[in-house]
C-alpha cells in the first residue's frame, strides 16, 4: 500500500519535472531566434525625485513579445537566459537599446535623465563587460553619466573581489551603480561601504510594508539613513500609494518609482511635461 503511495507521489513529481524541463527547453530555444525577430522590447518606468518631483531617471525593464505565448515578463524568462549563457546577448541587446533610446529622449530636447539599466551577475562577471559598456556608450554617443547599473544585491557574496574591481572599473567609466532590491540579500551593513555604489535601490517588499506593520516603517527609515550616512541616494520600488508616498518623503527618501507614478511603458505610450 505505501509503495503504491509512494510510487504515485514519484509519478507526479516526475510529471512536473518533465513539464518545468520541456518549458525551459522551449523557452532557450525561442530565445535565439528572439533578438532577430525582434521580439523583445524595452519598457521604461520614470524614477522621480521625490524634493523637487523632477523626473530622474527611466527604468529599462524588459519584456518578450512571444508569437505562441504574448508577453513574457522577464521573471519567466531571465533566470533561464542566465543558465544557459543567453543573457549575455540579450544584455548586449539591453544595454544598447537603452543607451540609443536615451540618446533620442536627449535630442528631442527634453530635459535630460538616466537611464538604469537591470544587469545580471553573469554579466558582471564576463570578462568582457567593462570593455563592452565603454563601447556601447561611445556608439551610441550616451555621455556615462547618463547611464545608472542596476545589479541586485546577491551579487555582493559571489566572487567577491572580481566584481569589486570590476564595480570600481565601471565606476571610474563614469557611469551611476545602484543596488536593486536591497534588503532581501543579507548584506552587513559594513560590507556596503566597501563596494563603489552612488544608490541604493529599497526592495518593493519594505514598501509594500509601509501600510501594513510599523516593522516596514522602521526598516524603510533604517536604511534610508544608513544610505545618507554612507553618501549614498536611496530609490523607494514599488510605491503604490500616497500614505507611502508621504512617509517616504517624510523620511527624506530622496527617489521614488511605482506604479502610484506610472506603470512601466513602452516608448510610444510614454508622455513628457
Ligand atoms: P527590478 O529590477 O526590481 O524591477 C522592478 C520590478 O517591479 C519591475 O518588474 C516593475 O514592473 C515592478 N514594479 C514597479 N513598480 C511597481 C509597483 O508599484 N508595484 C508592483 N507590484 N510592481 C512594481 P518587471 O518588469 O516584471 O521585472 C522584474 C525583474 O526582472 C526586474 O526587477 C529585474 O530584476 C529583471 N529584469 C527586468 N528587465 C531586465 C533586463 O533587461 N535585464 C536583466 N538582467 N534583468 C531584468
Ligand atoms: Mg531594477
Ligand atoms: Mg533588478
Ligand atoms: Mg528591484
């Protein structure tokens, strides 16, 4: 009877595994025809600056228009290009459509921002990173300045002193860093000071916590002033709402991005003031 039982349970379990297996297989393979198709797209979300209300910056999010299966968001599809080595293509991909779009936003004379680019630790650890955003922006003809890195912060724990020297070569580029995600990677606080990061990026979690419990207030508040007191810019995810808006502000959090701004968007349905 319990090997029956047994035997069941490892049916199903295989079942699932065949199906999780057969997707990613499917997924990898779409994957390369998609840059040629041209079936990926950026969709940009603004950062505002939370004093003056000024636009700072655009976020590049990543989205895959699949011909069987519409729009893939990057969560079902960026952990698979990371395995099998795809990411670095498609960030190549990322990186320069950004680059090129803010070069356009900046010659339609609007008033300038950044644009922040999300980049994956394989990526970061390629050897030829650096050399490739140096290239970008030099075609693309995007001042470095103009261009914010977005690497979340799990990166900090892997090959620790490749991607810190890599971080201060990008550094010295003169392009912006930002931790994404901050406060889900476990960092120690000391750790921090020794990585060449301008921002901090608070993970969308806290946020969401502000309405709820007075342990998201206490947490926001916390490293809002550990990023003031390291020199550092801190960037609120996710803000949906007014009550954390304000709280936010209140607290002197200095950037602020959410879906109580904008929802991420592509080009064309993006409007400027
Ligand atoms: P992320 O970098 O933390 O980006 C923020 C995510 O939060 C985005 O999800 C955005 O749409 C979502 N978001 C923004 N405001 C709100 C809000 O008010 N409420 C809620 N519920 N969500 C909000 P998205 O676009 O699905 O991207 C998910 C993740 O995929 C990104 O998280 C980033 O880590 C990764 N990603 C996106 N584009 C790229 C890319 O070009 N390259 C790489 N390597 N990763 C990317
Ligand atoms: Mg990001
Ligand atoms: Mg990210
Ligand atoms: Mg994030």
């Amino acid at each position: 009877y319990t090997k029956k039982f047994k035997k069941n349970i490892y049916t199903l379990y295989s079942e699932e595994l065949d199906a999780k297996a057969s997707y990613r297989l499917s997924i990898e393979n779409d994957l390369k025809v998609a840059i040629q198709n041209d079936e990926l797209e950026l969709f940009y979300q603004p950062i505002i600056d939370l004093n003056t209300n000024q636009l700072k910056a655009m976020e590049a999010l990543i989205r895959w228009n699949h011909r069987e299966h519409g729009l893939i968001s990057p969560n079902d599809f960026i952990p698979i290009a990371e395995e099998s080595g795809q990411i670095i293509e498609i960030g190549s991909w990322v990186l320069k459509t950004a680059c090129r779009q803010n070069k356009k936003w900046q010659d339609s004379g609007i008033l300038p921002f950044k644009v922040a680019v999300n980049v994956s630790t394989k990526q970061l650890q390629h050897y030829n990173f650096i050399h490739s955003v140096a290239k970008t922006l030099e075609e693309e003809m995007l001042e470095p300045k103009w261009l914010e890195l977005e690497v979340t912060e799990s990166i900090l724990h892997e090959d620790v002193e490749f991607i810190k020297e890599n971080l201060l070569r990008l550094k010295e580029l003169g392009v912006c860093l930002s931790i994404d995600d901050f406060g889900t990677g476990y960092t120690s606080l000391n750790y921090l000071r020794e990585y060449p990061f301008d921002k901090i990026k608070i993970d969308r979690s806290f946020i969401d916590d502000i309405n709820r419990d007075l342990n998201g207030k206490r947490i926001t508040s916390a490293v809002i002033s550990l990023a003031h007191s390291l020199n550092m810019n801190v960037v609120a995810e996710g803000i949906e709402n007014e009550t954390q808006l304000n709280y936010l502000s209140d607290e002197r959090c200095d950037e602020g991005q959410g879906y109580f701004f904008n929802r991420p968007l592509p080009v064309n349905r993006l409007k400027f003031n």
